[in-house]
C-alpha cells in the first residue's frame, strides 16, 4: 500500500470546501476549492489551448511543405519540409504532457508519434498503395517517425534521387494524416464540452474525474510510459533485458532525439510552475503545494527538474550516439527521472489526495 494513514488523513483535510491561511499572508484565508479551478482555467487557457493552436498551425505548415516538395522537387524544397517536420515534432513534446480529455480521446499520441517506425512496412505500402492510415496495424508506419524515416534516411550525396513519385504521395498522405488528427483534437479542446467541464463544474474537487485528478495522473502515466520509458529506458536497455536498443529512440534518422527529450522536460517544468507560452506565471500545481503547506516538495520537483535537466544537457544530440559512447550517463538520466516518478506516485498524490489510477506497476 502506497498511501499511509498521514496520507489518508491529508486526503481527508483537502476536502472541495476546505480553507487555508495563505502561507505569504497569514490573515488572508484561500479557499483551496477555488485555487483548483483557478489553476485548471489557468492550464486550460495559457498552457493547453495554446500549446494546440501551435501544433495545430505547425502541421499545417508541414502539409503544405510536403506538397510544395512533390509539386517541385528540389533540395530547398526538401530543406524546408525537414525543417517543418523537425518543427513539429518539437511542438509535440510541449504538447502532448496534456495526456487527457481530448488528446486521449482521439488517440493523438499514437496516430503522431508511434515509434520505433517499422521501415519495412513503409516499403511496402509505398511499393503495393495498399494501406489504411489511421488503422492499428498501420501505426508504425506512419506519423512524425515515419517521415522522419522517409525524409532523413536518404543517399547523401544524391538525396533527391530516393524520392518516387510514389513516395513523394505517402509522404504528402502522412502530412496531411497528421494534420487532420491534430485539427480534430485542437476543435475538441477548443469547441468540445470537455474544456467547459474540466476548468468548470469539475474543477473545484480532489476525485479521480476532477481536473486535479485528471492533470496528476495524466502526469504520472505520461512522464513514465512516454519520456521515462520510451525516450530513454527502452533505447538504454532498461526495459529491454538489460541489452541496449538504439534504434528504438524518437529520432533514429534525424538524430536529435536529446533536444525532443529537453522540450519534454522544460515542457514539464514549465507545467509545473504554470507558465504560459508568454513565460508568465500563473495558479500552478507547486503553488497548490506551497499553499497546502508542502513547500519543501513543491522545491523538491522544481529543482529535481532543474538538475535532470543540467544532466540531459550534457548528453549527445543523439542518444543512438550516446548509447554507442557512454550508455551509463544515460542510465543515470533514467535513474533520476524514476526518482520524479517517485515523487509524483506518493509524495505529491498523497498530499493532494489524489489516487492514482495508472495501473503500471513497475517497482517505483
């Protein structure tokens, strides 16, 4: 059991209608119902809906790059369609940490960045035209992985002569695929009834369907499945039997998979603290904390982040190189992002009262 009597008992006191002495102004009283959906319309407003207004016009840009590069194929062309997918897919990591409401409904993590990529599948569709994007058995054949198979793995010397024009369609389909599954999800983030509720009616309490609920779980499985897991874990060998799998990072073709991985976790921090695109500060979980008289592990995460990310800036640009070079600096970024994992799983749910309902269970 993960949650001790304290914790039980913190539960108890963070009920919906409870008040606090502000901890910077001990004769003003906070109502923690109110700060909740403070900070949920703050997250809602500053941080999700723009961070999905970006992508949204990233992968527009994207499309129409792909097909501006199959109407005129020449090396500033491809240049430039590169340059918009590695754009995108940077603008992913600063949006897809909001693992909730209409980013899950609408399987956008899985239609965009599915990975590794299956190189022989893509071969195969682009060579038969037999495919169904948007189907299960297709999903690694497709999406940012997929172009960045299809756009980074070229001859050198004569990239332009790797382009078919079948090939040049498939990857001005999978442009356009992508830039339809994030139109969707933008449209329900913006026009859908789950907004309205989450930094509405559900914004006030602690419970699993909360916004609290929702922002700390989403937290919980998306740090340690997709940036724990998939970006380091799994291509250092940690997941994997303890024999390294490079060509499983994000970015096998490219080679920046490091930069994709310090946008997630300045995009974390950034979360954390509440600060919007425009870096201004806002209503935020460690705010929450601080209020809750938690101040030690509200400082305990920020600078967590601050020295995971000090760690991750002194890796390769590519972690397939960083594998080949000095697999255990990369181990040691794994070991302090279990160490968050940690925080979020006990110390921070518990003093929230949040239970977690990701049911991974592995060892934290």
């Amino acid at each position: 059991m993960k949650y001790s009597l304290l914790a039980l008992l913190v539960c108890f006191l963070i009920s919906c209608d409870s008040e606090t002495k502000d901890p910077e102004n001990p004769d003003k009283t906070v109502d923690l119902a109110e700060l909740r959906q403070e900070i949920a319309t703050h997250l809602t407003n500053d941080l999700i809906l723009p961070a999905f207004e970006e992508l949204n016009q990233k992968s527009l840009s994207l499309s129409q790059a792909a097909i501006s590069f199959k109407n005129d194929m020449n090396e500033d062309n491809l240049a430039e369609l590169s340059t918009k997918h590695q754009d995108l897919w940077i603008c992913w990591q600063r949006t897809s940490l909001y693992y909730f409401g209409p980013t899950v409904n609408n399987a956008l993590r899985a239609s965009l960045n599915t990975y590794p990529t299956d190189e022989e599948k893509i071969e195969n569709n682009i060579a038969t035209g037999s495919y169904q994007l948007g189907s299960l058995e297709n999903q690694d054949a497709e999406g940012l992985p997929a172009l960045d198979y299809l756009l980074n793995d070229m001859d050198e010397i004569e990239p332009l002569s790797d382009f078919s024009a079948a090939r040049l369609n498939y990857i001005t389909v999978l442009a356009s695929a992508i830039q339809n599954h994030i139109a969707t999800t933008n449209d329900a983030w913006n026009n859908g009834e789950f907004t309205q509720t989450f930094s509405g009616t559900n914004a006030t309490g602690t419970d699993v369907g909360s916004a609290l609920g929702l922002i700390v779980n989403g937290i919980d499985l998306h740090f340690q499945r997709f940036v724990r897991d998939g970006k380091v874990a799994i291509p250092a060998g940690l997941r994997s039997a303890g024999v390294p799998r490079p060509q499983s990072v994000e970015v096998p073709y490219g080679k920046y998979s490091t930069r994709l991985l310090k946008t997630a976790l300045v995009a974390y921090q950034d979360y954390f603290n509440g600060k919007s695109f425009t870096r201004n500060d806002g209503p935020s979980l460690l705010a929450y904390l601080r209020q809750i008289e938690q101040a030690d592990l509200a400082d305990r995460i920020d600078n967590h982040f601050t020295i995971l990310l000090d760690k991750v800036e002194q890796l390769d640009p590519s972690i397939i190189d960083q594998i080949e070079t000095d697999n255990e600096a990369l181990i040691d970024v794994f070991l302090s992002m279990q160490d968050l994992v940690a925080i979020f799983k006990s110390d921070m749910a518990s003093v929230m009262g949040i239970s977690i309902t990701n049911l991974d269970n592995d060892g934290d």
